[in-house]
C-alpha cells in the first residue's frame, strides 16, 4: 500500500512539473511573448473602459447631486483629452477653434 501511494504521488509530481515546464518554454517562444503582450493589451483596453464607464457614472452622480439640469454638458477636461473644439458658429473659412473657460487668456 505504501509503496503504490509513494509511486502515485511522484507519477503526479512529475507530470504536474513537466507540464509547468512545457507552460514556461512556450511563454519564451516568439508565440507565447506575442500571446503574453496581446493579452495584456487586452486587459489594458479592458480597464480603460471601465475606467471610462466608471467616470461617467460618477459625472452623472455629481451633476444629480450638484442638481444641474439634463443634457447640460459638464467641462471634465474631455475637449482637451480629445484635441480642440472646433466652434461651427464661429466658422467663416479656415477653421477656428472655439476658447474654452479653461485656457488662458492670450499674450500681447
């Protein structure tokens, strides 16, 4: 009895090292290190778009709570996380960008 319980726990001490050992070369080959940096790009878009979901849940929350009327659109600094706001009313050839609050005043 002794000896079959010792020879079944080494069988599966062996295998279970040799399949560690097949998983840790495949992450060394050039397909594992593309499957390794495409996975974690993947989570990386994953977290950001929680990240974007969960700030403007919170914009919603603070504009309930600061009772500013629906369809009002908060400043969070998207207009400059996404390039210039270009003004449509303003628009008289070239395209003019529209000022912000934001921005500083111009030099003279």
């Amino acid at each position: 009895m002794g000896r079959a319980l010792w020879f079944a726990a080494g069988a599966g001490a062996g295998l279970w090292t040799t399949l560690k050992a097949r998983r840790v070369v495949y992450r060394l080959t050039p397909e594992g290190v593309t499957d390794q940096v495409a996975t974690w790009g993947l989570g990386a878009r994953a977290f950001a778009e929680e990240v974007r979901i969960g700030m403007a849940e919170r914009e919603v929350e603070i504009a309930h709570e600061l009772a500013l009327p629906p369809g009002d659109e908060v400043d969070s600094g998207r207009a400059r996380a996404h390039g210039p706001v270009l003004d449509p009313r303003v628009h008289t050839g070239p395209r003019v960008l529209a000022a912000s609050a934001a921005d500083p005043p111009p030099l003279t």
